[in-house]
C-alpha cells in the first residue's frame, strides 16, 4: 500500500429516521458528512496504529429539561424549546412541587433526578409561585432522541479489480483525489458501471481497456447547489477506457451553459494521469 493510497473510510449509520424538507435535508446532510469527516480524521490520529476502528452506539433519549434553578426553587434561566420552556415555566418562577414531589422536601437534586428520570410524553405538573400567586403546569415531558449510529475508520485500501481480460493490463477510474472547489468541481461517488453496483466505499476501479456506462452520485458541497426529491443525483456517462491510464472523476457545478437535457451538474474527467496498471 503506497501513501497515496492511504485513506479514511466513514461510514455513519443512523438508525432513526429523522423528519425535514427536501432542501434544508440536503444542507444538513452535507454538515453531516463534514462532521463524520471530522470524526473520522479525529479517531484516525488517534487510533492510526489500527487497521480499522469501529465505534458505535445504540439508540439513547433523554429528558431535556431546561431550567437552571436555586436550591429554593427559584427559576434563574429557562432554555427554549426544553421541557421546563413547552411547559409555560419563566424566569422568576419558584418551583414548589413536581408531581409528588414538594421541593422543600426532598430538596433540588431530588427534583432534577425525577424530571431527567421522565420518560417522552409523560405527563408531568408542577406547582408554581409567580409573583405571589400560586399557579399549575402541566404538560408531557419532551425527550431528545439521539440515534445509534456507527463510525468506521479504516486505514487499509485495496483497488476495486473489475477487469476481465487475461493480459492483466488494465486502466483505472479514481475519485480518490479531492477535485479543485476553484474549478467547479466537486466530489463523487461511483454508485454503479455497466449495471453492476458500486460498493459506495470504493475510490478506485480497475477496469480492462474498454467503453463503460459509468454512474455517479454527487457531492456538491457549495452554498448556490439546491437539491429537491424530485431530482435525482446521479448521472450515467460514457467513459473509454484506455491501458495505464487513470480517469479522476467528479461533478461540475455550476455550468457555463445549460446542457440539452437541463442538467444543473454533469460528471466530468477532470484529471488523467499515466500510471501503470496491472490487475491484482
């Protein structure tokens, strides 16, 4: 293995489904995939002696409940969008009892480990002092639900041999190398060639000599790039294939002119480079 081929493979599973619109998913998917590239880069320092690292989660909630209070139940601040918020609780309050709970009591840390022990969508009442009245809240405990989630880093790499001929001479399709941003050109994924699918980890492909139906997915990462549903994002081209030859691909984005079949991207050959290619 040659140090241009050393990388980092992530791959971040999320076994919850979260709910947005189509355009603001697309942006958070691609802070996403920075942040799992952060991640990635963080445990390869860490754990670059290892061939591969896996760490992983399950599924966990808990309650967020929002208010940061004295020991005599006094409300100092109150988070938006927390449990403590939803329920109608506001600065200057004075929390006297939750549920069966009477603050004088029991005492603060009784009250805090009761409310953090509520489960999502249990009703909860609190009996509140504002300005000198006594008041009810009541409503259902609100948890935040962080999803399992998986994260590979693996530090061996091995070329994708597709190749078919008996001669061991090949070429190779690359998207190993980041494409210049200052160029319009943006990072992909092979996803499928002649029908067969692509394993979305691959970054390099040695193919016998040859024309093939090549599909991409892309990843534009650029502030003017909106996606919709309704657009795919992949695009398939035709690539001729030639002997110690390496074609590194990626998306252009935007173009100078609308192509006929009103693409806002296409696939692009942005580099070839001569490097001897022998099947393994």
């Amino acid at each position: 293995m040659t140090a241009y081929y050393r990388w980092v493979v992530v791959t971040l599973t999320l076994l919850l489904a979260v709910c947005f619109s189509a355009v603001a998913a697309q942006q958070t998917e691609e802070q996403i995939r920075q942040q799992a590239r952060d991640a990635a880069i963080a445990a390869s320092k860490l754990y670059g002696s290892q061939p591969a690292v896996l760490l992983q989660e399950p599924p966990r909630s808990y309650i967020d409940w929002g208010a940061v209070l004295r020991t005599n139940g006094t409300v100092l601040v109150v988070r938006s969008n927390s449990t403590a918020a939803q329920l109608g609780l506001q600065q200057g309050d004075v929390v006297q009892q939750v549920d069966d709970l009477v603050l004088t009591e029991v005492g603060l840390d009784a009250v805090l480990g009761y409310l953090e022990s509520l489960e999502h969508q249990q009703q909860v009442t609190l009996q509140v002092l504002r300005q000198q009245q006594s008041i009810t809240l009541s409503g259902p405990a609100q948890a935040t639900l962080i999803p399992g989630w998986r994260l590979i880093v693996d530090h061996q790499f091995n070329e994708l041999n597709l190749t078919t001929n008996q001669s061991k001479v090949c070429g190779r399709i690359s998207v190993f190398q980041q494409p210049p941003a200052a160029h319009d050109l943006y990072a992909v994924l092979i996803t499928r060639i002649n029908n067969r699918s692509i394993d979305a980890q691959t970054a390099v492909v040695q193919l016998s000599p040859g024309t093939y139906q090549i599909e991409l997915m892309e990843l534009i990462a650029s502030k003017d790039f909106r996606r919709y549903r309704q657009q795919p994002r992949t695009q398939t081209f035709s690539l001729e294939v030639a002997a110690n030859t390496t074609y590194h691909l990626g998306a252009q984005y935007p173009l100078a002119v609308i192509d006929d079949n009103s693409h806002d991207w296409l696939p692009k050959v942005w580099k070839r480079t001569q490097r001897q290619c022998t099947a393994q």
